[in-house]
C-alpha cells in the first residue's frame, strides 16, 4: 500500500499534522487514522473474498490482466517489444527456453495459428464484413 511513499513524504506528513492538530491532539489523530486504515482494508479483503467465492474459478480469469498489467510495468520497453516481435502473442513473455531465430523472421505458428502466405502483386487482402 505504501510502495511509492517514503520517509520523507511520512515526516512532512507529522510535521503538517503537528501544526494542524496541535501536539497534544496528534496522539488522537494517528489512532483514528490507523483505525480508519484498518478498516479500510478489511472492506477491501472482505470484498475480495465475497468476489472470489461468488466468481469462482472466473476470478482467476479477471485477475490475469491486472498480472499482465504488473508484468508490463517491471518490464523495460526493450525487452517488451524484443518479446513481442521474437515470441509470438505473448508480449510479457516467460522466457521458458525459447531461442530467438538466427535469421532475424519471427517464429512461425508458434502461437497456434497457420502461417500466412503474402499476398501476389494484384491480390486484394482478405474482407470480413462482421469485423469492420
């Protein structure tokens, strides 16, 4: 919950507290600000779990973009985009052992889908109608 506020964002929030609430009510205010918190939280976990068992395994799925999401932000943008142009589909990419192509092409059907032949000189692309 804390991750991006340090100590020094923490010590100006005492100071500003101290000038605010005055020293012999700032005991007060970190006990209810604690409580609060803590309250809070266990709204959040309480909800949580209410989701989880009502979802079910349906949770699991709703969560794997927000881990996407989390994976992309630790990702540097070079190994993101050496993973989605080398390792098919899969733009976080695990690195379970794949070796990238001597030649510098993409892999082939590694994704599970045929690969595709270029089109001749005068061919028109494929139209699909129910997609535009």
């Amino acid at each position: 919950m804390f991750d991006s506020i340090g100590w020094a964002e923490i010590l100006v929030l005492v100071v500003a507290g101290l000038f605010i609430l005055g020293p012999e009510r700032l005991p007060e205010g970190a006990a209810w600000l604690g409580r609060t918190v803590r309250q809070v939280r266990d709204y959040a976990t309480g909800a949580r779990e209410q989701l989880r068992n009502e979802l079910g395994p349906e949770y699991d799925d709703l969560q794997k973009p927000l881990k996407d999401l989390r994976n992309l932000r630790n990702m540097d943008p070079k190994r993101a985009v050496q993973n989605h142009l080398f390792n098919g589909d899969d733009p976080f990419g695990d690195d379970k052992g794949n070796q990238y192509p001597s030649n510098g092409s993409s892999r082939q059907g590694t994704s599970g889908r045929t690969p595709q032949r270029p089109l001749g000189n005068d061919e028109q692309p494929p139209f699909d109608a129910d997609t535009t």
